[in-house]
C-alpha cells in the first residue's frame, strides 16, 4: 500500500428516506369523460374504484441480516469511555420507513428507533448487564397486564401480528426518562452512510462497499463494568419522547430488536497513545537518539584516549564488534555493520559490481592504522552465497543459465574466424553448425545445382593447398576477445535471458532484503531495546555484496566469468534503482496491538512508496521506502468508523473540529488541526451531559436547546445556527492517534486527516 491512497471514501447523508412509510394505502381510481379540455356532463357517471394495499416494514423482529456491525463489538473489552455505541445496518432506509404519529417537528425527521445503552444492575430483568431480552408476544408487549407497565400504544394491528413473537426489555420509569433521546435529539442520532471506497483493516468496524444507515447511542459508559446495549422500537411512545410519561407508570415495556454487550475496563485497556509518546520521545531530546547504533556504554570514559575513540566513532557508525578468525588461524575481532545504518554509508567500489568472485577476500577491508578487518560486505557475500545454494531450484537454474552460456560462447569463439560461420552462430546460437550449413545449402544451393556440386572435382588431397582454403585459427586469447563483439554479446543475452525470469524474481527478493536473518540486519539486540523506534538509511554496498554472492553461484571457469555481464543485464542486477533506501525499525507493544498501522514516508511533499513491510517478530515491524524521507507519519488503523469525543494533550474531553464547507483548504471532513470543542478549559462532559442517574456519573449527551452540544457545535462553524446529523456524525467520528517525526527531530500528536 503507497502512502498515496485515503484511508476511505466515505460519504454522510442526513437521512434517506422511502417515497411511501409502512402503512394501509388505498388508491381510488375516477374516471371522468370529457372533449379536449371540456368534460362531459352526464347523467349516468362511471362508477369509482378502490383499492387497498399495506406496505410492510421491520416492526417487532429484525433480521440478522439487516445488521452490518456494531460497536463496541459483542464481547468486546476495552476502554470505552469516549465511546458512544452504534449499530450499522445494512438497510439503508429502515430508521425512516416507519413515520411517527405525533410528531412535534416541523422541517425535521427522527428516526423510529433508538440505540438505548445500560448499565449491569439498571434493568431488573438483566442484572448482569449481559443483554438479556424477554420473549413474549406482540398482545403482552402492547397489551400489560399490570397497569405500572407502560407498553407501546398501538392499534389496529392484524391478528397475525399480536400473535407473533417478540423480544422485550422492561426499564424503570426514572431510567428510561433519564436516558431516552427526545424526539430533536434523534434527529441527531441517525444517518446515512455511503461507503465508496472502503479501507478494510482491524481496528473499528470493518467498512464493507455500499449504503448503510447508522444510529447512534447518547450514552457512553464513562463507569467500568459491563454494558448491555438494546436497538429498541420507539413506535407507540410518540406521545412520551418529551420524558412525559402516565402517572403511577413505574416500568415501561420497550421492544428489543437487536442486542448485545460489551465491557468497559479503563484499568486493563492498552494505552496506545502513552506507548507512542515514549517511543518518539528520546526524539524529542536528540535526533539521534532515534538512529538504529549501539548505545554509548555506560562506562565510556568522559575523555577517551585515542583507541578508545576509535571505538567509540565505529560504534557510533553502527559497526558491533564481532569475533573473526584470521587467514593464520589466530583468533581476533572484526568490525561489523549491516544494511542498515544510522549514516549514509560511504562508496565501496569494486564490491559486488565488477567480475564474479568465488571467496569472499575480495569484499574485506583492511584497516592499516588498527589492524582489523571490516567484514560487513565480505560476510553479505557469503551470506547471498549461502542463500542461493540452500535454494535448490535457484542453484540448478543458476548453474544451467552458465552452462548454456558457456556453451554458446564456445560456439561463438570456435567460428570467430570464419565471418559466414560466425555470423550464422550470432544469429543462431543454439542452432547446431552442421546442421545450419546443410539448411544454408538446401535453401540457395551455393549458386549452382546440388547435382552439380557433386559432379565437381573434390578438394584437393594435398595438406599444404588444403590448409590453404580454410580460415586461419585465432589464438585463445584472441577468440576470447571477439566475444565482446556487439553481436556476440547480444548471442550471449539472448541465451541468458531465456533463464532471467526465475533467476530474477529471487534476486529481487534478496534485493528486498526478504531472505536475509535478522541479525544480520540488526547484529546486536542492544540497538532495538524493548519499546524503541529506530529510523536507518540502506547501504546500497551492502546488497551488492549480498547479490553477488547469490549471482556468483555456479562460476567455475573463466569462460563463466567472461559470460558474466550477460547474464548481469539479462537479470537486471546491475542496477541499484529498484533497493530500498531508508526505512524505520518498531519493536513495541503496539505492534499486535496495532498490526496494521498506516505509516506513510515523505520527501520533499512527495509521498514515498513503501517496498516492504515485515514483522520479523511478533513485536517488531519493518518498513523500508525507496527514498529518503523527511517526514514519517506514524497513525493508529482506524479506518474502521466509531463515533465520541476525542482527548487533548492535556487530557480535556474535546471533540476535534472537522471541516465542514467543501472545497475548501484542508478538504470537507478533513481535521482542523488544533482547533477544539469547547474552547479554553471546558469539557463536553463539563457542559454538555444531562444530571446524572442514580450512583453513576452522569454519561447522558444534552443535545437538545439553544445551550445543547448539537446548537453550541454548530456555532464553531458561522454562520450555521444549527447542525444536520450528517455533519454531527462526522463531527463525532473519533480521531485516532497519530505521530509525526519531523527533521528536526519534532513530533507532534494530532487528530489524523481523513476525508470522509
């Protein structure tokens, strides 16, 4: 994935409403006579006709289908406390299909159900707060025998209907007026959602293609403990969504459509953001304390001698000391440092790119001034060696790819002599010389009938005159120097590009660094200390070495080494375009936590692609680009879609404001950065809750009113008076966490940019 790409395309729609509500419908038909625009006046006028029919909509039962998602999930543990619940359902119309009867809006339109959250110990009938229901049918749920039960208030339903079953909860009447949405507020509860382009990752709901409608709690479960959470059917309570309710009603009887439960455990939850911050922080002191080295030892001395720097500056250049064993057997210590350094790693020339090698001396560098080698290329040549020799289909098309090579150039050099052989053999390398001259003299016959030919006097016996027909012999040296002649190098190319495919994809892999172990990437476990973040340049040296010595493979003669830069071109080794140039190092908790966070890299405004991104441990990710980036982004995986309210860094409970004018600079949906709701030291749980129920917090939204969240957010963006629920939807899409690591070692924490 390019850093290039949104996290989704998502589109918010107040509402979508059907032509014609669930309802009996009767169309009358009249039939009326008349000449052009004049009717006929008759004595005897056609008879009308009518017709009744019923629209039928989700009413007491809802399909298991009809629901996409919730959140939290079911079962889900975490810590939720600025989380308000919802549930995605998969028809995009069905909070709309049913029209209330008693509707005190004007120019608005609420939904006809409500996302109810409660509580383990609110519901008499759920103690536990694990969603328990009470199956009856639709006579009891309507029809209580109790007269403290308020049930909904519906008539003229079918007998088939009061017959069927259903699933109900029972609340207290001080709760259910505590909690329930008045009829403004679920205006605000409920949307449309147009999912174009869906980003299918872990963490939130998982966004599938389509249209959906969304409904919303106004409850979030700021106490610890278990949650139960009921899309009920408000349909019969019209009259009682202003928190009015019958007197002497103590229980009111709602209908359960869906259910579920989660729990919210604020102690046991994972601090994401705390784990990021202490991650970039050393950062925030010291760039380079962010470079993937060994740590300075504690006992270095505050003024080192000259050895001592010595090692202090190879340390300091990602080098670890390893032992090594010299040429006489004596037993010594090299210095060592793999592809990843904390520097841009000087040139090496001659390393990997000149001729093939079969030892890995050649890659040794000798320090004069100390006497010890530096392995590091010599030990990515044996290492690219060793790969490619484990690999048995690799070892035998490498070694094919020179045999055949080998072979062609013996042809090519045998007929450097003869111009008409050589060029018939450059033209046809693998065609066999005998056959191709008998071909040559069925199709011109040598300008003379084949009868002819062999009516001719023969070749004269005598060795001298004999001699004298026939090309004269080059030397070795000579026929080994007209293979570099453009035609028989493009022989050569031809033979081995016909095994390039299969040798290549391995190379490129190995370019990739994919088959390399980790500790050769990372030689000391000291540079990736538990819950560290490491940034790295790539030593383009370092993967020649390695190349080589996979390519190297199978070269035995000096034949093969003369065959050599064919097969270079053929499977486009030579070229260092394709290496990954940078990348970051992670080793924390929040890698299973966060297995596919988004990190985008960019240089100069120009995002980077990212070449490879691996987990060499359960947590530990690796990500390399192909450029050098200025700027790493470092965000948590929501583009799964929950709603709530977003902290500050100083822990103030805010919502982060979201553009809401399109075509605009940042775009429609996109964060304003540093600009919060409510401003200065006020919280929405300070200001925007209702009195709180019984021994809780309070944890109820007060939306509506000229002083509600829905009104005051809306005064954030003049000259708006006032909100529609698609724009408080986006409004309250949770932020999720994001990390930025600037050149100058800077970070920042800030409400991600996510177009919606």
């Amino acid at each position: 994935m390019t850093a290039t790409q949104p996290d989704l395309n998502v589109t918010f729609v107040d509402h979508m409403s059907p032509r014609a509500t669930a309802g009996t419908y009767t169309v009358t038909l009249e039939q009326r006579l008349s000449d052009g625009a004049n009717p006929i006046d008759g004595s005897d006028p056609l008879p009308s006709v009518e017709h009744d029919f019923e629209i039928r909509a989700a009413q007491f039962v809802l399909d298991g289908a009809t629901v996409q998602a919730v959140y939290p999930a079911r079962a889900a543990d975490g810590d939720f406390r600025l989380v308000l619940p919802h549930i995605t359902l998969t028809k995009e119309y069905l909070p709309w299909e049913r029209e209330p009867k008693w509707s005190r809006l004007a120019d608005k339109r609420a939904p006809w159900l409500a996302l109810l959250v409660f509580r383990a110990g609110e519901l008499p009938g759920d103690p536990e707060g694990i969603a328990l229901t009470e199956q009856l049918t639709v006579r009891e749920l309507i029809a209580a025998d109790d007269p403290t039960v308020l049930g909904p208030r519906l008539t003229d339903l079918p007998e088939t209907t009061l017959d069927g079953q259903c699933r109900s909860i029972d609340v207290p009447a001080s709760l259910f007026t505590a909690i329930l949405p008045t009829e403004e507020e679920l205006y605000y509860l409920a949307h449309v959602r147009d999912v174009a382009e869906p980003a299918l990752l872990a963490d939130g709901e998982i966004l599938e293609k389509g249209t959906f409608s969304v409904v919303t709690a106004n409850r979030f479960p700021r106490a610890a403990g278990d949650y139960a959470v009921h899309l009920v059917s408000l349909e019969g309570f019209d009259r009682h969504l202003d928190g009015s309710l019958p007197e002497g009603t103590e229980t009111v009887r709602l209908c359960a459509l869906w259910s579920w439960s989660f729990r919210n455990d604020p102690d046991a939850a994972f601090d994401a953001a705390g784990i990021l911050n202490n991650l970039v922080r050393p950062g925030e002191e010291d760039p380079e304390q962010l470079a993937l080295r060994t740590p300075r030892p504690s006992a270095a001395p505050e003024t080192p001698t000259p050895d001592e720097q010595y090692a202090l500056d190879r340390l300091h250049l990602g080098y670890v000391p390893v032992p090594h064993r010299l040429i006489t057997g004596e037993q010594s210590y090299a210095w060592y440092r793999g592809p990843f350094t904390p520097l841009t790693a000087r040139p090496a020339p001659g390393i990997g790119t000149d001729t093939p090698r079969t030892t890995a001396d050649h890659a040794l560098i000798y320090d004069q001034d100390y006497g010890v080698f530096d392995v590091s290329y010599a030990a990515a040549w044996t290492l690219g060696r060793t790969i490619a020799i484990a690999d048995p289909s690799y070892a035998t098309e490498m070694t094919r790819a020179r045999r055949e090579l080998a072979n062609t150039a013996t042809r090519l050099m045998a007929t450097a002599a003869d111009p008409t052989r050589s060029q018939v053999a450059a033209a046809e390398p693998e065609a066999r010389p005998g056959l191709t001259a008998l071909a040559r003299l069925a199709r011109d016959r040598g300008g003379r009938s084949l009868v002819d030919a062999l009516r001719a006097p023969q070749l004269p016996q005598d060795p001298a005159a004999r001699t004298a027909t026939e090309p004269p012999r080059l030397s070795r040296a000579a026929a080994r120097a007209a293979l570099a002649a453009e035609p028989r190098q493009a022989a050569l190319l031809a033979t081995a590009s016909r095994r390039a495919d299969g040798l290549s994809e391995r190379l490129d892999e190995l370019g990739e660094l994919r088959l390399v172990p980790f500790s050769y990437l990372v030689p000391d476990f000291r540079m990736l200390p538990p819950e560290s973040l490491r940034l790295f340049r790539v030593d383009p040296t370092w993967i020649d070495a390695l190349l080589a010595g996979a390519r190297d493979v199978a070269t035995s003669t000096t034949l093969d080494v003369a065959c050599d830069q064919a097969l270079r071109r053929a499977t486009g080794t030579a070229q260092r375009g394709t290496y990954p140039q940078a990348g970051l190092l992670l080793r924390s908790d929040l890698v299973p936590a966060w297995p596919q966070m988004r990190i985008a890299a960019t240089q100069d405004g120009r995002a980077l692609t990212e070449v490879r991104r691996d987990h060499p441990a359960p947590d530990m990710m690796l990500c390399l680009f192909d450029g050098v980036p200025d700027e790493v982004m470092i965000r948590e995986p929501s583009e799964g879609i929950h709603f709530g309210i977003d902290t500050t860094l100083d822990g103030r409970e805010v919502i982060g404001l979201r553009q809401l004018t399109a075509g605009t600079t940042p775009p429609l949906g996109a964060t304003l950065p540093g600009q919060y709701f409510p401003t200065g030291t006020d919280t929405v749980f300070s200001h925007y809750l209702r009195p709180a129920h019984g021994d809780g917090p309070a944890d109820v939204l007060r939306l509506r009113g000229e002083d509600g969240l829905a009104r005051q957010l809306a005064a954030a963006f003049p000259p708006l008076t006032d909100l529609h629920p698609a724009q408080f939807a986006l409004e309250l899409v949770n932020a999720p966490i994001e990390q930025r690591l600037t050149p100058a070692g800077s970070t920042r924490r800030e409400p991600t940019d996510r177009s919606a």
